[in-house]
C-alpha cells in the first residue's frame, strides 16, 4: 500500500523556521494532481493550510497565510512547506496528501511543535 511520508518536523522556538517534505512511499506520481499540508493539533480536526496545484498556484489558510510556502519539484515527486514566524499555536501534526484527500494515502505525519 502506497503511503505519503512526512519529514523535517521538530522542536523549534517562536520565531523559528523548518522546512517539511512529502514523498511516496512507493510507486504514486501526483504531478498532476493538486496537493496540500494538513495538519492535526491536539482535540482538533485535522484542517487543510496550504494547497498547491498541478500548474503550481496556491492557497492559504488564514492562520498560515504570509508565513509559510507551499512549492513541489515533479522531477522529484515531492511537495514541501516551508514554515516561517513560527507560533505557539502551529503545533500539531504535520500531513500532506491529495486535495481532497485520499483515505489509503494517509501517513504518520510529521510532528512540529512550537516553544514560546
């Protein structure tokens, strides 16, 4: 089964900056689809932040919006995030996936958590 795997999470201050990757675990090319970061805060659903499209235009949830940076390289069948200004409140679990989502593409995400 076809995964998509999140990296580049971590501990960072307020302020800081990290940078998230997304690739398939196996055999999936989603150059052509439109692609987004989700993520999941403690007792909350999980919520779309930043999409991208298969032509590379892009949208922002209001809370992220002039902070991060969603791009992806089709060459190398990766979609990334960079966070910038970090907040306490972007704590959470970091996903990425179709936009919609696909249930099986699912992976464990990537954990960021923001220290004030």
């Amino acid at each position: 089964q076809v995964q998509l795997v999140e990296s580049g999470g971590g501990l960072v201050q307020a302020g800081g900056s990290l940078r998230l990757s997304c690739a398939p675990s196996g055999t999936l090319f989603f150059r052509f689809k439109t692609m987004g970061w989700y993520r999941q805060a403690p007792g909350k659903q999980r919520d779309l932040v930043a999409a991208i499209t298969s032509d590379g235009s892009t949208n922002y949830a209001d809370s992220v919006k002039g902070r991060f940076t969603i791009s992806r390289d089709n060459a190398r069948n990766t979609v990334y995030l960079q966070m910038d200004s970090l907040k306490p409140e972007d704590t959470a679990v970091y996903y990425c996936n179709e936009v919609p989502p696909i249930d099986m593409y699912w992976g464990q995400g990537t954990q960021v958590t923001v220290s004030s």
